[in-house]
C-alpha cells in the first residue's frame, strides 16, 4: 500500500481512543430480570397431591383385585378424587411411581390378596397419608392450611372406617 494512503499512527490512535469513547455510556446495563417468586404452598400443594394420586390408585388396585369391596370403598374413592380435584390436580392421575406406605405391598405373583388383606393396606396407607398431610400444616400458608388440615383428617377417618369388618 502506498505510503500516502496508510492511516498515520496519530489517526488509528485516535480512532481507538474514539471506539473506547463510544462504549462508555453513562446508563448502567439493563437490570437482570427478577425470577418470579416461588409460592411455598406449591411444593406442599404438589406433595399432597402425590399422595392423594397414590391412594386413588391403591384403592383402584384393591377393587381390581377384590371387586366385592368396590360398593365399600367407592365412597372413599370419591372423597380422594375430591381432594385432587381441590388441590389442583385432575381427578383421574395417572400413576406417580410414588404410592403410600403399605399400598404396593404386594403378595406372590398370580395370587390376589384376600379382602382383610387388602383392607389392612389401605388402611395402613390412609394413616401415614393422613400423619404426613397433618405434619405439613406449620409450613402451610393460611391459605392452604384448612384444605391440608381437612384432607389429613378425611385420611384418618378413612382409616377408621378401613378398621370395622364388612
């Protein structure tokens, strides 16, 4: 390149100085957006509902199995769906993978368990879904707590019933 048409080193210093100039701007960079803020009922909420999917669930299986205690439990079915239902959750759950304690207890494979038998797992599975809704209740919000309160205490009533022969 000819002599004549290279920038001198006074311009390109310059030109520098200026491109450093025009990135300084007095305005600040653009806030970082504030993530929206996380409701504590909600891991409550969910918690309760995978509970109560687990007994809707467990009390499916133990009619599929005896289909004689289908007219016994089907009150105790609907009273699960309702408590879906007002946690939010639908009121037909597919399976969670996380069933109650006591609900996928299991006998020998090709074998039903017999009508107490299934009747002890439910009803050992509404007692420990009824102790953990209750035990949530200091962390729920006002809000939530009369809905956990109530679920937990239809659970435990549940059980009782579970508890009188047919």
């Amino acid at each position: 390149m000819p002599r004549e048409l290279r920038p001198s080193r006074r311009a390109l210093l310059l030109a520098a100085g200026a491109a450093a100039l025009a990135g300084c701007t007095g305005r600040s960079a653009p806030p970082r957006p504030t993530p929206a803020p996380v409701d504590p009922d909600e891991a409550l909420r969910e918690a309760a509902r995978t509970r109560e999917a687990g007994l809707v669930a467990a009390h499916e299986a133990a009619v599929a199995a005896r289909p004689e205690l289908a007219a016994r439990l089907a009150p105790l079915l609907a009273h699960h769906r309702e408590h879906l239902a007002a946690l939010g959750g639908t009121s037909s759950p597919a399976p969670t993978g996380s069933a109650p304690a006591g609900a996928g207890a299991s006998t020998a494979p090709g074998t039903r368990p017999s009508a107490a038998t299934a009747l002890a797992r439910l009803r050992a599975a509404e007692a420990a879904a009824g102790t953990a809704a209750l035990r949530t209740l200091p962390a729920a919000s006002p809000r939530l707590r009369p809905l956990l309160a109530s679920v937990g205490a239809c659970e435990a009533a549940h059980a009782a019933l579970l508890e009188v022969p047919a």
